[in-house]
C-alpha cells in the first residue's frame, strides 16, 4: 500500500525505473526546491522530500535476499529471479542518482506515515 508515501518513494520499492522516470518528469527535484510554506519542509533534502527512494530501493533488495536465505530457497531459479531483482534495483537508483538522489544521505526525517515508514527509519 503507499500509504502517505510519495509515489516515487514507493516505485523505488518496486523497482520499477520506467514509471518512476515519468512521475519525476512531473516532480520538481532540483534546486531551489519549490515547497510550501510549512516549516516542517524548509531545508529539507530532496530524498527526504521524496521518502528516501534511494535508501527504500536497497532495502526492499535486502529484504528480497533475506527471504531467500530464510526459506533457504537458494537454487538456481532463485538466483536467476535474484539477478533480475538486483537488475531492476540497479536501473531504478541509476534513474534517481540521474535526477540528482544522493547516494550517502543519511535518514534523518520521515515527513508522515506509510506501511514502511518504521522500517525505513531504523536504517
């Protein structure tokens, strides 16, 4: 479910790069940053604004691997689908390092809530 997430925030968790090319074509990312009013926004850093898509992408990839680790369903099928997923993960951060994401940013804030919400702010 999104939830309050911002769409490109949950389209990184599905790892779907082409979609998530077009919702940023209609989302201002770059500086200066046009937001509200609210306080609660000013200074804020893009992958903050946008529900980290870059930490979320990497960790629906580690959950991916934990699972497969856990049901111990490593065969060759399993890495195949393991490759693919690794495949789309990569294409969807190079979509959001293109448009500007950074790549280190640290979690800091989670501006409202959605199903992953607390997940997402223990890494």
């Amino acid at each position: 479910s999104i939830g309050h997430r911002h769409p490109a925030s949950y389209l990184a968790l599905l790892w779907r790069a082409e979609e998530l090319r077009i919702v940023l074509s209609h989302c201002r990312y770059k500086y200066p940053l046009r937001l509200t009013k609210n306080d609660a926004t000013s200074g804020i850093s893009i992958g903050a604004l946008f529900h980290y898509p870059v930490h979320t992408a990497f960790i629906s990839l580690r959950g991916k691997l934990q699972n497969s680790i856990e049901n111990e369903t490593i065969s060759k099928e399993c890495l195949q689908d393991f490759a693919d997923a690794a495949s789309q993960c990569i294409s969807t951060v190079e979509c959001l390092f293109s448009c500007g994401f950074e790549p280190n940013e640290r979690i800091e804030t989670i501006i409202g809530t959605f199903p992953e919400s607390d997940e997402l702010e223990s890494h």
